[in-house]
C-alpha cells in the first residue's frame, strides 16, 4: 500500500490524498487553500479562474507528483468526503485529468460541486455517482472490483461521510473531517458501531485523520451548544430600534436552521444575502435538506441586496439580516457596509453576532481584527464566537484511534507544528513514529 500525501499536509486547505494498491488508485479529496485566492480577490474586481492560474498561486493541491510516479492512468475514482471548499473546491480544476475516474459524494456534496462548474462555466465530463451514507459499493476497475465504504460522520456541514476503502492489503480509512456529535441539529450521529466493529475485526491498516485541534485537550461540543449560546445571543436584543445582523458559514446548514428558528422569536423579518449562502441553501433545498427555505427571504445580486439595505437602513427594527463575511473577507456583504459601500451604515446599538470561529489562517485572523476594530469604531455591539467547531479535539481522535484500532496512523489537515500533536497523542496509545505514526508533508509518498 502506498500512500501519496497531495495536498493538505502542510497548510489547512487544499486537502488530497492518492492511495495505490496493485494497478489501482484512488484520490481522496481535491480541495483549494483559500488564502491567496482572498488576496487575488482584493486586487481583482472580477476573475475567471483557470488550472495554470490557481496552480501558480499555489490554490490547488500538487497532483502533478502523481504523473511522477506513474499513477495518474490508475486512478479509478475520486472521492469527496463532504461539500467544503477545502475539499470539494479543486475538482473542477483537477477531474480533466483523470478522464476515466468516477467522482463519488453525497448529493448534497455533489450538488455543490456541480454548483462550483457552473458558476465557472466549465463542464464536468468525468462520470457521477451520488452514495448514501452508510453504504456499500463495489466499483468495476479492469483489475476486478474495488470494496468502497460510506459511514456516517458529523462534521459543520450536512452529508459528510467517513470513507473506507477495503483494499486487498488491508482498509484505507479517511477520516478529514470530522467531530463526534450525539445531537446532530440535521441528520444521524456517526456510526459508533460501525467504527467499533471495524476495530474489532481489525480491518484497517491505515487511518488518515483530521488531526487541526490534537493539541486541544477537549471532546468538541456538540451543535445543540451552539443552540442554546445563539438562543441567548438573540435573547438579549430589545432594541427596537437598532439593526441586527448575524453572519457565519454559509455551509452550516444546521447553524442556518438554528438561526432561523430563534430569529423568528425576535419578530423580525429573516432575509438572506450573498451568493455563497444561495448557493448552499439551494443545494439544501435540493436533497430534502432546508426545511427553513420558505421562512426566509434570500438575495444574491448587489443592486438587489444594496436596495433592500436601504430599507433596512430606514426600518432597523424590522430585519434580522443574515449575510457572508464572518472571516473578515474583501468583497462579502458584512465588509462593504462596513467600509460604506452600501445605503447602510452601521451606527451606535446596531448589533452583528458572529456565530462563527476564526479559521487559523493569518489572512484570516488579521482580516478578522481589521472588522471587528470597525465595527467598535461606529459603536456596534458585538458578539463574537457564538459557535462550536465541527472539528474533534484531542479526546475526540483518542476515541477514533481507540475504536478503529488502526495499524497505521497519518495525521493530516493542518501544518506540520499542527500535526504533531497527532503524533504524540498516537505515541501515548502504543504507536511508534515513524513505524506505525507517519508524519508526512505534500508530495511525498509513505509506503506500508
């Protein structure tokens, strides 16, 4: 078995693993690193964004290394753990690539994928296939059969699955991402047993796992939290007066729905801005997955959203307004009215919650304390962090390791000073570096 780490293994984003077994190959994941398209974003009002353009910037994982290693006509499937764009998003750039590769995802999954081609007028030619959760599916190769499964996992966004290749020389599992959520707001908690009997009968030679907080000593909490702390965020709001605006991942289906159902509570009207949020709403929407859809009014195009801003500007009380921006990013509705690029204009009492973390990227985080330092500026009332993560802290991966029992641990999905702690928490339950923990970094190839 021989294990090519892409992309994703020095850096959070642009996360892709290759995975040889005999004469076939599979890729996990195609994902973008969002930071240097942010700082293109800055400079350019309008771009269309090509292969040679994103590689130079270094966007899309370096899958070239794979033509370096005689496995590019190998790869039979590319599979798409869940819809983020740090996985999801290098796809339309990569798949030309590998023509006779199926790509595999949920329907929520793929929905956005198919999403991403038509917003950048490219055609998707290689075949689709749409798979359940906790499902099984034996993919026809000319070497014979491969032995693929689905399991169900919880993640901050909806239709995320654990993948399972169950290869002749032993099980493959990909674990990016992933938290473990007993009270998931939309969907099923993971598979415990599944993942359990799977360690049981020792199937899995080699797990690959989302190792961004193993230096956290803590079981992420679960979305219900982030409930109660947005219930009581939207509690505290009297004013009648005074704007309020809620901004987070457009992705966060379960957030979204949250947000909905408590900013109803306020008697305010719930409307939608930017084309990030749509576009996942009507993905959603799609697959059975937004039963809010028609509580909300929803805007994507900029005269429209800045004309009803001037509503909103004369009727502060009226609105609950929920738009993009939260990270602080050039060009997103929370940023131009801030820098009064719109009819509205932030002023004292006005309120703006983050139901939202900072990705720990240093774009992100300066970008983030440019805002917030704005926001003060015009005496806006803040509220900040009103979130849980959808990534498993320390406990979280110690219970996955002790479930699977896998013989072979990769951290991935964060820089190498982020998987370390990986490393050491492997090495407290028996593993040994270099032996059966495998540090790894992009392009290189660990054989076991």
């Amino acid at each position: 078995m021989e294990i090519c780490t892409i992309g994703g293994y020095e850096e959070v984003g642009k996360n892709m693993t290759a995975v040889k077994v005999g004469d076939d190959v599979i890729i996990f994941d195609a994902g973008i690193y969002l930071p240097p398209l942010i700082e293109l974003q800055e400079q350019e009002s309008f771009i269309r964004y090509n292969e040679h353009m994103l590689r130079k910037l270094k966007v899309i994982p370096d899958d070239l290394v794979l033509d370096k290693l005689g496995w590019t006509d190998k790869v039979r499937a590319i599979i798409i753990g869940h819809a983020h764009l740090d996985h999801v998003g290098g796809v339309p750039y990569l798949a030309h690539r590998y023509p006779k590769a199926e790509i595999i995802a949920t329907p929520f999954t793929m929905e956005i994928l198919n999403s991403i081609y038509e917003d950048e007028k490219l055609v998707l030619r290689n075949k689709q296939r749409t798979i359940k959760a906790n499902s099984r599916l034996k993919l026809k190769t000319p070497n014979g059969e491969l032995d693929l499964e689905f399991i169900n996992t919880t993640h901050s966004t909806i239709q995320c699955v654990f993948v399972v290749w169950h290869s002749k020389e032993g099980g493959v599992f990909y674990a990016l991402d992933f938290k473990f959520d007993k009270h998931p707001i939309i969907g099923e908690p993971p598979n415990y047993s599944r993942l359990k009997e799977l360690g049981r009968k020792k199937q899995i030679k080699c797990l690959i796992v989302d190792s961004l907080y193993a230096d956290t000593d803590r079981r992420t909490a679960s979305e219900r939290i982030a409930r109660d702390l947005l219930e009581d965020a939207l509690s505290v709001i009297r004013d009648r007066n005074s704007a309020l605006f809620i901004t987070t991942f457009s992705s966060h289906i379960a957030r979204l729905k949250s947000i909905v159902e408590f900013g109803k509570k306020t008697g305010r009207q719930i409307v939608f801005m930017g084309r990030s949020l749509m576009k996942y709403l009507n993905a959603a929407k799609k697959v059975g997955e937004c039963p809010f859809y028609h509580q909300i009014r929803l805007m994507k195009y900029r005269k429209q959203i800045n004309s009803f801003l001037k509503k909103v500007e004369d009727e502060r009380g009226k609105y609950l307004i929920v738009c993009t921006g939260h990270q602080g990013e050039k060009g997103a509705i929370l940023d131009r009215i801030i820098n009064d690029e719109t009819p509205f204009k932030f002023r004292a009492g006005d309120n703006v919650i983050f139901s939202s973390s900072v990705i720990p990227v240093s774009q992100n985080i300066n970008a983030r304390e440019k805002m917030d330092k704005k926001l003060r500026a015009k005496g806006a009332r803040i509220q900040t962090d009103i979130h849980v993560s959808g990534h498993g802290g320390r406990e979280d991966l110690r219970d996955l390791v002790g479930m699977l029992e896998p013989k072979n641990i990769i951290p991935a999905h964060g820089s190498l000073e982020q998987e370390i702690p990986m490393v050491e928490l492997a090495n407290e339950m028996g593993y040994k570096s270099q032996e059966s923990v495998h540090l790894s970094s992009n392009g290189k190839v660990v054989k076991i």
